[in-house]
C-alpha cells in the first residue's frame, strides 16, 4: 500500500516534508502553504508574522452551523542523528515505510509535530465533499521557539469561537488544557587562566541517549546527558583534579538534551592512557552505575574519555571557583518533573529541562524550558532559579514565556468531539490537562469566549530522530475529526 497515494493528507504531508520548516525558517512552509490556499480559490492572508489564514465557506446545508477554526502550527524542531548526512534546508525529509510506522529511519526529526497536523488541513481544504461548517484554517509559526505566530495574530484574524487545534501525540485523548512556561537563560561568570604545564587534556562525552520533548516526554524516566555530564564533572574534579576547560550539550532548550561533551585538563600522571587509565576507569565505573539508574529507558547510553593530543601551549581552562558554580548550578537548578497535578492523576504539573549548556566568551550560560500548570507554580520555579543563581554570584534571564490554557468546567465543543469518539470507537476518551505548551491558551487568551481542544495521532519520541508516526492511528484520527466537523451544529 502506497499511504502517499491512498490518502490525500499523506500526500500533503510528503509535500511539505520537501519544504525547510525549521522554527525561525518558516518562510519557504509559509509561502508554500499560501500558494496551496490561493491554488483551492480560498479566501487566504499571509500576515507579516508568516501565518497563513484560509477561509472555506460551509459545505450545503450547513450554513448556519458556527464557524470551526482549525489550527496548526508549521514549524518543526530539526534535530538529527551524529551520523546524518541530511543537509537541513536542501534535503527533503527521508520518510521511510515500515509497517505501520511512519518515520526517517533514525536519521532526523520527522515533523509529524506537527506536520501531520498541517496536512490533515490541507486535505480537509481541498475536500469537495466534506460536510462541514465553515472553517477557517489557521497555519502558524515560531510554535516551538516562543508561539510567536499565535501571538502575533491580529485580533481580527479569525471570528470562530470553536477551536480544534491539532498538534496532540495520542489518539485516545482529548486535550482540554496545557501548561503555560518560560524560558530562562543562566549565566554563569566564566574567568579563565592559562592550564600550565605537566597537564593532560580529555575529552569526555555523554552520548547514545533517547532525548524526547521536554514536556511529552518527562515522565518517562529518560536521562538528560547535561545532568549527567555535571555529575561526572563533580567527581573527576574532587577525585584527579580535573580543571573545566569548555563544555556543551543539548540542541533546544524543548528537547532532554541526548548528547553532551566537555573538554577537561588533569595532571597527567598517567591518567588517559589508552584503555587503562585511572580516569578512564573512573568513567567506566560512572557508565555502569548510571546505566544501572538508566538502562531500561536509555539502553543506548555511553561515556566514554579519550586524550586529546595536540594541545596548544596557551590553552586555558576555567577557573576551579567558575567550574564549582557550573557543578553546584547543575545539581540546585530543578531538573525533571518537580510536582504532579492533584487534579489530573498522572499528570505533571510543573518540571524544569535545562535544554542546552554552552561554554561562551567569557560565561557558561544553562537554558532551561520551565512549564507549569498554573502561572503562580511557574512563578514559584522561576524565583527559586533566581535566588540560586543570586547564591552562585550568577545572573538569570527570561525569555520566550507563554500562556497556559485552564481546563473549562463546561465546554460544548469538548462534548461533541467526546461524543462522537464513543459513537465511532465504543470506548471513552480521556480528557486530560497536557504537560506541554499548546497555542491554544495564547488564542484563547487572544480571543475571548473561545472553547478548545486539541487532537492527533500517536507520535512517539518527539523531538528526536526517533519520532514516529503510528499509519493506522493517522487515518482513525483523520476520519474522527470528518465526523467532528460533521456533527458541529447537528
């Protein structure tokens, strides 16, 4: 079976997989997109955001049924594989068929987030015989650096007040809230003085973990590799001395960081010899422990330490003080899920992702991705990070914040899309509160008396090369929602 021939939205997909739609490179995703519109004869706008708005008026009959927005985002986070050849901005997407897997092989991202999404709209604007209301479809930008598109939507952009947004990973539930967060930079004072002689320099590296998104996939236990590195550093500083001499790790601040690295200089007294060295021993021995804690959700995980040779007579490290400020920051800074939601069971209410860690000029800066349910937990978390850094003689900057989206006691669109998932596959849905930013609290703030929810099929290991697409749950979720369009007004 040929899913990019069967079914028009996989076709659409496979089309906007050949465009670039990384976050913050959205301009060739959003001309393309426009030009689809405007190809169907709808009524389109492109604002000066690089959103796409498209109106397609109601199928027969269905004229005085209210108005349904549905919405996507267009970017996609690009991360790939250390042996990628995949050039992002010239190469398609590898899409690759395995069963009732959908993906790239391991190699890149998939941007089924929240390509999928996009395309179900695509298909449902170019239907001639959907029954439907009118729709307005609403295409936006920047979802995964700061929903910069949804906010930068004009007030008058849309005039439904029914909202289906389509960026959900897991076809048994019905979204009907989200986190709000913020970005927050830490800056730690990076002095440096040269390493002197009779020094060792190595390279250690954390690697081979799974990665995931910071809010999906928090809870499932999965190791950051910049929290990892911290801890190591920790000990080879107390046990041989070792001196910082820069260090990095992460992609985004959004995804669990799967890979870290940093450069250390140690006396050398024979430590680093190939295969038997004393610290590489010591490294050996953290691996095993941590794969102990890690085995089971990052069977992948390696570290490993390898002398470097050729290194110049100038090289500089950190001072020891800078380097315990970088330890003592990775240890106090909150890392993973800091409190569950009473309300939702299983559900996390607040976590913090240091997403990145990066030696600069004259700091080591630590980005977080802080998400919580209610504004006052978020508050709570961004102060305990200022009063650490405040501690550390650090400075700390927000960036990039977004709204949350409370849950509605009593939500008519919710009830419809609930009742048609009965009618259609005999079982209820779960109705939950999602750990992730949705755009839906940034409309809904935008515009008032909005209801909402968010739906899509199973996509597993966003965020990462791993990302998958679950073909069979694609099609079931593209025929609920036809029948969700069908029954507004009914």
């Amino acid at each position: 079976m040929d899913i990019f021939d069967e079914y028009d939205f996989f076709r659409c997909f496979r089309e906007i997989s050949s465009v670039p739609r990384k976050t913050t490179d959205e301009a060739g995703i959003s001309d393309h997109l426009k030009n689809y519109c405007q190809g169907l004869g709808l009524d389109t706008v492109q604002d000066p955001f690089g959103n796409v708005i498209a109106r397609k008026g109601a199928s027969a009959g269905r004229e005085a049924a209210p108005s349904v927005v549905l919405q996507a985002h267009m970017d996609m986070v690009y991360e790939k594989s250390a042996s990628s050849s995949h050039v992002y901005g010239r190469d398609p997407l590898p899409l690759i068929i395995e069963g009732d897997t959908l993906s790239t092989g391991g190699e890149t991202t998939l941007g089924a987030d929240n390509g999928i999404g996009a395309a179900y709209i695509m298909a449902l604007l170019a239907d001639s015989e959907l029954q439907h209301p009118a729709l307005e479809a609403v295409f936006t930008t920047r979802e995964e650096e700061d929903f910069g598109g949804a906010d930068g939507l004009a007030k008058d952009a849309v005039s439904g007040r029914m909202l289906i947004n389509l960026d959900h990973g897991a076809d048994h539930q019905i979204v009907c809230g989200s986190c709000g967060g913020t970005a927050m930079r830490f800056v730690i004072p990076g002095e440096r003085e040269k390493i002197g002689g009779g020094q060792a320099v190595c390279k250690v590296t954390v690697g081979g973990l799974p990665g995931g998104h910071s809010g999906e996939d928090i809870d499932r236990g999965i190791a950051s590799a910049v929290m990892l590195l911290g801890r190591l550093l920790d000990g080879l500083s107390s046990d041989f001395g070792a001196r910082l001499m820069s260090i990095s790790g992460g992609t985004n601040r959004s995804a669990i960081p799967r890979s870290a690295e940093m450069m250390i200089a140690v006396p050398d007294g024979g430590v680093c010899r190939a295969g038997d060295g004393e610290l590489e021993n010591a490294v050996k021995n953290f691996e095993k422990a941590v794969k102990r804690e890690y085995g089971i959700s990052c069977p992948g995980l390696y570290i490993s330490a390898a002398k470097v040779d050729d290194v110049p007579e100038d090289a500089e490290a950190y001072t020891r003080g800078t380097a315990e400020k970088v330890v003592r920051a990775l240890y106090l800074i909150p890392s993973g899920i800091i409190e569950m939601n009473g309300r939702f069971r299983g559900i996390v209410n607040s976590s913090n992702n240091i997403g990145t860690v990066r030696s600069c000029p004259e700091s080591i800066e630590l980005v977080n991705e802080i998400r919580a349910a209610y504004k006052s937990s978020l508050d709570e978390i961004c102060r305990r990070i200022e009063i650490i850094a405040a501690m550390l003689g650090c400075s700390t900057e927000k960036f990039s914040g977004y709204p949350g989206w409370e849950f509605a006691e009593d939500s008519k669109l919710r009830e419809i899309a609930a009742g048609v998932y009965r009618r259609m596959f005999s079982c209820d849905p779960e109705e939950v509160v999602l750990h992730a930013g949705i755009e839906c609290g940034c409309l809904a703030e935008k515009y008032p008396g909005l209801e909402a929810i968010s739906i899509g099929p199973n996509i597993h290991n966003m965020h990462s090369p791993s990302e998958s697409l679950e073909i069979s749950s694609a099609v079931r979720m593209y025929g609920y929602l036809k029948e969700i369009l069908k029954a507004v007004g009914r």
